[in-house]
C-alpha cells in the first residue's frame, strides 16, 4: 500500500509538471504578422496602414486572450490531475476499508468528500473555458480573414512605432 501511495504521488507530480508544458491556444498572432514579408516593392499592398494599425491591435489583444486561455486551461488540468489522483486513492483504499479504525475512515472521509468538490468544480469550470475558447477561436478566424493581406513595409514600421511594438 505504502508503495502504490508513493507511486500515485509521483504520477500526479509527473502529470503537474509536464502537463503544464504543452502549449494550448496562445499562438503570437502579433509576431505571425509582423514577420510576414511587406508587399513587393512597386506592388498595391491589400492592407492600408489604418487597416494594419487595426490589425495589430488586434492580435495583440488575441495574444493577450490566448494566454489567459492558456492560464484557464492549465488551472483545470490541475483540478483534474488532483482528482484523479484522489480517485487512484479512493479506489485502493476502498477495500481495505471495511476493517480500519475511525482515523482511517474519516481520512477517507475527507479525500471523497474533495473529489466531489474538484468534480463540481470541473464541472463549473470547464464549460465556461469551453465558451472562453470558442469566442477566442471566432475572433481569431475573423482575425485571419480580416488580416490576411499584405502591407507596405513603411506601413509597417512607422504603426510599429505608433503602437510601441519593438
């Protein structure tokens, strides 16, 4: 028993550490942008520099969401890494449950009595990320659409400036 606790420990520590790792939704929509090439010289470019203006304020704010996202996500990974852990818990000590003495069951006790709570919270949790995520995804599509032309490099430079993006 005292192994398998141990075991479970270092599984969820696994989980905590690398799980956090992964990137989700933040991409840098900022940097996509400004490091697409400018409109051949001599060329008409698609964007104006008011629509670019616009454009980079955007992806700045999407950049801005994508990480809250990222933080949103993150935070329920957690949750979930806790419960499954308790749930490893529960379910090993169920069977020796029967002949413990009061300690032991009231420590039982309180590691179901948290599962449920970390299941509400999921369940609280994860459809508000789910909406967070999905209106991230529409502005991002509206972004790519909007975005989606070239610019004059002078354009460029000078909202650069303007906007103080290095």
């Amino acid at each position: 028993m005292n192994r398998r606790w141990r075991l479970a420990k270092l599984a969820v520590a696994a989980l905590l550490i690398f799980g956090g790792i992964k990137a989700h939704a933040a991409r840098s929509l900022l940097t996509e942008l400004t490091g697409r090439p400018p409109a051949a010289a001599g060329a008409k470019a698609a964007l104006t520099g008011e629509k670019l203006e616009a454009c980079l304020r955007a992806a700045r704010t999407l950049d801005t969401s994508g990480q809250a996202l990222d933080v949103e996500i993150s935070a329920i990974e957690q949750t979930t890494a806790e419960s499954m852990f308790l749930q490893f818990v529960i379910n090993s000590q169920f069977a020796t449950l029967n002949g413990a003495d009061k300690a032991a069951v009231a420590e039982f006790e309180q590691r179901t009595r948290r599962h449920e709570e970390l299941a509400q919270k999921f369940k609280a949790d994860y459809p508000v990320y789910q909406q967070h995520k999905s209106d991230y995804d529409g502005k991002v599509a509206a972004f790519e659409r909007d975005c989606a032309g070239d610019f004059d490099g002078g354009d460029l430079e000078a909202v650069k400036t303007k906007l103080q993006i290095k």
